[in-house]
C-alpha cells in the first residue's frame, strides 16, 4: 500500500501548477469562515506559500497536501502548528466543491493523513477546532475517531451573533 494512497484518493505534494486552484479556493468567502479568514490572498503571496513547500513540516511546521482524485485536485489536507517536541499538530481539510462532498474523499483523506501522521512523523496526536454548527465536520472527525475534548463559549462570531468552537482530539493508539 503507498503511504499517501487511500480507496478513493491520492494526497501528494503542491505543485507551482496548483497556483490558479489555490487561489480559487482560498478567495471563496464561500469558505473562508471555516478559516477565520477574512481577506483574500494574492497571487503571489499563494506562489510564494507553494515555493516554501519544499521545507519539511520540521522546518515549516505546517504540511499542505492536494487531495486528488482521478489524479485531479479536489481539496486540500493541512497539518498546521506543528509542535515536534509535544508529537502534536492541528488537522484542517477542505473539499472546495460542492459536487465533490458526500462522497466519502474527505473521510479516506483524513484516514490516510492520520496515518501517515502516526506512523511516519510518529506524532501522539492531532486536534481540530470546529464550530459548533458545522455538523458535517464534526460528523466526519467523529467517524475517523477524533472525540470533543474541549468547547470554547460564544468563540467565533458569525452572522446570526457568535459560535461555540469544539475541540477534537486523537491520540494515537499505543
């Protein structure tokens, strides 16, 4: 079995091709409240985002793999704040169109990044933070076996006033 390999996708590495993708995707305000974001991202701030890739998650503490399909990308797998002392680091994951959610990629991805994570880089866990209301990623850290540990009251504020934000956790198995 190849490392990065899943039943129904591929994770791999950004490519310079992947710039115009990137840029569609991360200025979707569609989106962007699953971020915390709240300003698009220049063309070349996104060049130089997929320039610094080539540095190993020990040196850029944060890992963004593509998530193909048919060898086509259809989102994208983070590990962000990288901690190598603490074996820790943050998961987020994004299927960018509609037409490709619900069909269980996001869940193979995540299976393989959460292997990968535990098995390669030998991590002890990995945590989420996820807005209350966003049933279906809680559903699908919950069904790759991610349990809420945490929730911070009224954390985010969306349109219809503020959010809690849960926390999720998974400790790799001993």
């Amino acid at each position: 079995m190849q490392l990065l390999k899943g039943q129904l996708i591929v994770l791999r590495a950004l490519e310079p091709e992947d710039l115009e993708t990137l840029y569609a995707w991360e200025n979707n305000s569609n989106v962007w409240h699953l971020s915390n974001t709240i300003t698009p991202y220049s063309k070349h701030l996104l060049r130089d985002y997929i320039y610094n890739t080539q540095y190993d998650i020990f040196t850029a503490k944060q890992l963004r793999l593509m998530i193909c399909k048919d060898n086509l990308p259809v989102g994208c797998i983070d590990l962000y704040d990288f901690d190598p002392y603490h074996l820790r680091a943050g998961v987020g994951i994004l299927i960018a169109d509609e037409q490709h959610r619900g069909q269980g990629l996001a869940k193979d991805a995540l299976q393989v990044l959460c292997h990968y994570a535990f098995e390669m880089l030998q991590l002890h866990q990995l945590y989420c933070h996820i807005n209350a209301d966003n049933l279906p990623s809680i559903a699908l850290f919950t069904a790759v076996g991610f349990k809420e540990t945490g929730n911070k009251k009224q954390w985010n504020k969306v349109p219809a006033g503020f959010v809690d934000e849960l926390i999720f956790q998974r400790i790799a198995e001993s």
